[in-house]
C-alpha cells in the first residue's frame, strides 16, 4: 500500500518510539523507510547551522541504527519542522509521513503545532503516533 514512508523525529526517547512504529509499518508493508529531523531555527549563519547538524547527527544516528535504516535515507534539515517535514516528505516521493504528538494541556497543543502543520499541508497520507 504505502512504497515509502517519511518518518519525521527528534534526537530523543520519544523519536525512538515514533521510529519503533514506523519501523513496524515499513515491515507490514514492504515500504522503504526513511527518517527526516528538523532543528527549527531559521534564521542561523550557515557555520551555526552546520554546528547544530554535526551535534545532533550521532544522536539521531544512534536511534535509527537498530532499525538497519541506512544513512542515506535519514535527512537533517533546519528550518520550521512542518514545513521542512512536508518538503522533503515531496522530495522523497513519500506516501504516508509518520510522526509523533506530544499531548499538552491547551486546545491548540492537544495535538501539537507540527503535528497539525503537517497534517494540514502535506499532499500524501499522515499518521501520528500518541507520545
């Protein structure tokens, strides 16, 4: 059903359970998986964008090697994470972009600003996990 799938996370605990689902679709489906991380700073010299990516490379690295996910396939962009999710969710050709929710108190962070961003502006299938 879904050929590839875009699994967006964040150098944490809670990107290793985003992953861990994703991961379990990508088997159920035969799909190729591939894993995005956005740093939402946007308005960053590019020597202070390239620090940022080489601090939080091994963190995400180290989640997505148990999962056999090759390099290649994990993208480190910075920019707002909605955006930068739905970007290269078109970019890879992905069918379905798998992320996670953090659940906060207040109407509009039930289901999270990236969550609903994505939701909102991506052009394929989007799941999201509870965290």
């Amino acid at each position: 059903m879904y050929k590839t799938i875009l699994c967006a996370i964040e150098a944490s605990p809670e990107g290793k359970k985003v992953l861990t689902q994703a991961s379990k679709l990508a088997e159920l489906y035969g799909s190729e998986l591939m894993v995005v991380s956005a740093i939402p700073y946007t308005l960053l010299p590019s020597n202070l964008q390239k620090k940022l990516k080489d601090e939080i490379s091994p963190l995400i690295e180290k989640i997505i090697a148990p999962f056999g996910i090759p390099r290649k396939n994990c993208y480190i962009k910075i920019g707002k994470p909605y955006a930068v999710i739905c970007k290269e969710a078109g970019r890879r050709k992905a069918d379905l972009i798998i992320l996670g929710t953090h659940s906060k108190k207040g109407l509009q962070s039930a289901v999270g600003s990236t969550a609903t961003g994505v939701a909102n502006n991506a052009r394929c299938d989007v799941t999201l996990f509870r965290l």
